[in-house]
C-alpha cells in the first residue's frame, strides 16, 4: 500500500520529499525489524538505513511502536476517510467487513509469508501490542459512531452501536490472529465473509433493530388484545337475582 500524507497525494515537491522519506524509513523498519528483532532494532539504525539522523526520525514517528505500526495507523485513516464519505453506498457493517476483506486479500496474494512474520513479530512484542489495541479501538470508535448516526444519537451513550462495533472489530481481529498463526488451517477470506454474512443477519442496523422490535412489540399486543376478547367471549355473564319491591 502506497504511503499517503493525511489521506491525500503529496502534490508540491516538500510533500512528495516527506512522503519518500516516510514510506522510506517505514520500510527500512519492517525489513530491520524482521532480520534483527523488534528489540534489538535500534532507531538510530533505522535512520541510518535511510541517511537520515534521528532526530527527523522522531518528526515522523514519536515512539517506535508507532513506526512499527505506522501502515496500521494509515490503513485506519484511510478507513475512517472513506467510512465518513457521504458518497458511501454500503451500510456501515458491510462497508468495514468488505474493506477488511480487500486488504486480506492482499496478504495473500501478495508476500503473504512475510505479512505473516510481520503479524507474529508485532503480537509478540507487549509494547507493540499495547499501541494495537489502541488502533483496533479507533476502528471501533468509527464504526460506533456511523452506526449511532444512523438513528441522530449520540456514539457515547449507544450500547448497541458500541456493542456491533466490537463485536465486528474483534471478530474480524481473533480470525487475523488465528490465520496468522496457522495459515495452512484457515481459509482467511472465506472466514472473514462468513463473519460478514453473520453481523448482517444478526446483528441489523440500529434503524433496523428498532424496526423490528417495534413490529414485535405491535404483534405481542395484538395477540394479547385477541386473547383477551377470546377470554370475555368465552366468559358467562353474571346474573344478579332480583328482589320484587313492593311500595305499601
């Protein structure tokens, strides 16, 4: 995946200079990080890599869990981009299982076996695996508020939309993760559309969910409205005796 400055192609030759030294130092990185270890890599090697000092390093990258996980952090920008674009014509759900199907694809039909030592490289470093978690919640916190917007309320106070939201990112997470670690066991694309297709038939957008409850809710009446009338229809009427009165 091509490197990209906020989202957009560097047009002026300083963007396109900082968008060469950034995809640089990223791959210079990965490749140092997979030949000596996450640990062992040190940044003042990765900027030798690229003929730059660290100090320009760190303008980049602060932390180097961030320049491990800086194609992470793109990939979620570019997610959140398109996800807010009002041209969008999948629903929510769909949108993020299509979009995390497009790039396994990618995975495997391109240096796979390298993907996969990347993968395995970062879950087993606990930094690394802390600055994770903190982009899979970016996916989630997007993906809650796009859901609750689809009913005008507001994401912090949505259970379901944080509930949908995840339940998709940690499910398309743990099938990643199980992939990653035994690749000859999963077929990873047919598992992420079978998620896919389950979020869609169980879990419904909240506008539908609403819907549908309410269509319930209509029919348990009615049914108790017929059980009633059924209960009166079946149900004697009381006959009170009556006294003759005599006025004297």
């Amino acid at each position: 995946m091509a490197a990209q400055v906020g989202g957009v192609e560097p047009t002026s030759l300083r963007e396109r200079k900082k968008a060469h030294t950034r995809r640089s130092l990223i791959e210079a990185s990965q490749r140092l990080f997979l030949e000596q270890g996450f640990a062992a890599t040190t940044l003042e090697q990765v900027a030798e890599a690229v003929d730059v000092n660290v100090k320009t390093l760190l303008r980049y990258f602060p932390t180097k869990p961030d320049l491990a996980l800086a194609l992470e952090q793109q990939t979620l920008d570019r997610f959140c981009s398109e996800l807010a674009d009002p041209g969008r014509r999948l629903g929510v759900v769909e949108f993020y299982c299509d979009f995390v199907r497009g790039l396994a694809a990618d995975w495997v039909d391109e240096r796979w076996a390298d993907r996969l030592a990347y993968l395995l490289l970062l879950d087993s470093e606990p930094t690394v695996a802390a600055r994770s978690l903190v982009i899979l919640r970016g996916y989630e916190d997007a993906l809650a508020a796009e859901i609750s917007g689809e009913i005008s309320s507001p994401a912090d106070f949505d259970l379901y939309a944080h509930a949908v939201a995840a339940m998709l990112v940690n499910g398309m997470n743990a099938i990643i993760r199980r992939w990653s670690a035994a690749p000859q066991d999963i077929d990873l694309i047919a598992a992420l559309d079978a998620l896919r297709d389950f979020c869609l038939l169980e879990f419904p957008t909240r506008t539908a969910a609403t819907r549908l409850a309410s269509t319930r809710l209509v029919a348990t009446r009615l049914a108790a409205t017929r059980l009633a009338r059924r209960a009166d229809r079946g149900r004697s009427p009381s006959k009170t005796p009556t006294r003759d009165r005599r006025i004297g």
